[in-house]
C-alpha cells in the first residue's frame, strides 16, 4: 500500500555555536594539534553555526543521544490528539548510541515511557537514519502495523573532548613526529572535530492520511552497499590498518593501549573520501537507480543533499551534469551551514525544515541524497507531495 510521512519534526539542543565558539564548548586539544587544521576544514565545509548537547557553562553533557531522540518524537504532530502510545513500530537509527547494549532504539523507547509497540535499531553512520525509515516504510507497507515512527540522531560532541586526542598526543614532541609517525595522518585523526555536530530528527509514517494536511509519499527508498569493492573508510573503535583491515578496540591488549592508539576517535581516511565518495555517489550508483525507477532529472522538482562539507556541493553538480543528469541550484535545499552536520540525522532535519515551510506544493517530487562514508554506501529516496 501507499505509505505517506504525514509530520516530521526535529531537535536541536542548546543555542546555535558560531565557529569561534567551538573550542569553547567542545574543549581546546593541546598544543600537539594546530589551528591550521581547523582553519583549512572550517573553510571547506562551509559551515557557520551548529548545536551541541553541552552546557557552554559548566562544559557538562546536557542530554544523552536518545534524550535528543525522544524530544524529537514528542514534537510530532501527524494529527489532532496524537499521542506517544498510538506508536505502533519504531525505528532508530545512529550511529553514536550511548551504550554498546542495550540497542539505542529500546533506550529512546524508555525515555519516551510509551506503550508498547514493536523497536528496532538501525547502525552505521549517515544512512543508519535511513535504514530505520526504510524499516518504517516497509512495516506500513506490508499492513504489519498501521503506523510507524523513524528516527535519526547522532551526538558526535562526546567523541570530540580534548582527553581522546591528548591521549594519543601524549610524549609526542612535535607535530610533525605525529604526523610521520602515526599510522593514520594527523588531519585524518581530527578532521571530524570540526565536521560533526549534535541533532535528531523523526518521521511520522501512515497508509491513512487526512485529505487537508500535506503529506509527502514515498515512492521508493534505494540503500546500496559498495562495501564490497572499496575499504573502510570512516570508523570509530578501531584502527586502520596498513592492508585496509581494522582491528577493533576489543582486540588490543589494554583498553589504556587502545586510548594511546586511538581507537575510540572518530577517524576519516580522507584521501580515499575525497577520491572516491563523488564517483561512488554518481556514476556507479545512479544507472543502478535509473534502471530500476526510470528516474530522470526532469522527474526532480527539489533536491535534498546530505553531503557533509561544502567541499562536494560544486563536484556533485558537476559530476551529475556530466552524467547527463543536471539539476540546478535553484532546486536544491540543504541547511548544512546553520544546522550543521547532523551525521544520521541530517536528512530528516532537512526535510523537516523544507516541510513545514511552505515552500512545497502538491505534485512536486524531492529525490533526497544520502551519502555515506563509511564504508561507501549510498541511499536515494524518492518522495511525492500530495
């Protein structure tokens, strides 16, 4: 049956914080890391404010990722007299949870203190947001429950505090014998510093709509894998070896020995970033799309990307219109700059804002782009307003 997202809602915690306030709030690393480094990827990325979950007082964490999520869920309005009970499935997706176990979707449940109803949780990184829509989606297709709620949320700032990189620095003298030395470059150890922010965003979904409310349909969701052609390459518990592999925290002899390594960073090859996410993006994913949808670029009225820097915003237009498959600026809506980069969350923030701002009208069809790091998966969806 037709499945429609008749509400999207979003969260974003605390006061917006400007660029010169994010050592502020996040903590300064020591003097082993230089200001260049934030300097060249502020630049890049195009990104002037953001949201973290920290009091910029006391430096204290002011929520956990599934508190983010849950408020999300409660500003859900998909109709009169809604209520956290009527959720009959839920899906959420992230790829930060608080714990290891339990799931991050049963931990929103409990923050929510709503009845019960069937949760699941979707891992990985920016596409995770999209497999629990996916999962919301089919659930409702199938007529296994009459509605269902998705989620996306990631909290990066715990991953971001200056004791995870003064550890690794620790009995380093000069930067340039962290830099030769480590296995993984210096910039690739704290490019995501000054990429990732806090966020969480939902989405209500239905197969029984009411006429008068706007509602967007979705006609297809398209999630692909290419983890079998390229390495890893954005990853946390871990290090990167030199063939590729990872070896994960759980295989180092001491957690202490894991710390001085590393492995709970946030890390991102950014070299094997830069060559190939485009490519992956565009000319390997997009015939797979075409074929099997029929989708052209006349078919488009909005296009929503989820890329993660202003760095690929000129590339991905290029490389689309070189694939015959040109959409125009004035057709894309992306609020990366003021909201940051939301990782798992970022599209439903997207298309929350685009939803409830009167800019949508009945007919116009949003293809939203998903790209995923990694391990190099991408995911297209394809909406209808009605």
């Amino acid at each position: 049956m037709d499945v429609y997202i008749t509400d999207l809602s979003a969260f974003l915690p605390n006061k917006p914080v400007s660029n010169d306030e994010m050592e502020k709030i996040l903590g300064a690393v020591d003097n082993h890391i230089p200001t260049r480094i934030k300097t060249i990827v502020l630049k890049s990325n195009g990104i002037q404010t953001r949201y973290y979950a920290i009091d910029p007082e006391t430096g204290k964490a002011t929520h956990t990722n599934a508190a983010l999520t849950a408020e999300a869920v409660r500003r859900l309005r998909p109709y009169d007299g809604f209520s956290l009970n009527d959720i009959e499935c839920l899906a959420c997706g992230t790829s930060t949870s608080d714990q290891i176990i339990p799931g991050h979707g049963l931990m929103v449940h409990g923050e929510l203190h709503s009845g019960p109803c069937e949760v699941v949780s979707t891992a990985g990184v920016c596409i995770s947001g999209m497999a629990a829509l996916k999962y919301a989606y089919m659930n409702v297709a199938l007529g296994l429950t009459k509605n269902a709620v998705a989620t996306g949320s990631d909290m990066a700032s715990p991953s971001l505090r200056p004791w995870l990189y003064d550890g690794v620095a620790a009995g380093r003298k000069k930067i340039g014998e962290l830099e030769n030395e480590e296995p993984v470059p210096l910039f690739d150890t704290v490019f995501l510093r000054w990429m990732l922010s806090d966020g969480a965003g939902a989405a209500f979904m239905t197969g029984n709509r009411a006429s008068e409310r706007p509602a967007l349909r979705i006609d297809w969701i398209e999630n692909i894998s290419f983890a079998g052609e390229f390495e890893t390459c954005m990853y946390s518990g871990g290090k990167k070896n030199s063939d590729g592999s990872l070896t994960g925290w759980r295989n180092y002899p001491s957690l202490e020995e894991a710390g001085r390594e590393g492995a709970f960073l946030i890390r991102q090859d950014v070299k094997l970033l830069n060559r190939d996410i485009m490519k992956v993006s565009v000319e390997k994913t997009l015939p797979l799309v075409i074929k099997k949808h029929g989708l052209s670029a006349s078919q488009v009225d909005w296009l929503l990307p989820h890329y993660s820097s202003d760095y690929f915003r000129q590339e991905y237009y290029d490389r689309l219109k070189a694939f015959g498959f040109e959409i125009p600026y004035e057709k894309w809506f992306t609020n990366l700059s003021y909201k940051g980069n939301t990782g798992a969350a970022s599209m439903y923030i997207i298309m929350e804002e685009i939803f409830h701002s009167g800019r949508l009208k009945k007919g116009d069809r949003i293809l939203c782009y998903i790209p995923e790091s990694g391990r190099f998966s991408i995911c297209y969806v394809m909406l209808t307003v009605v």
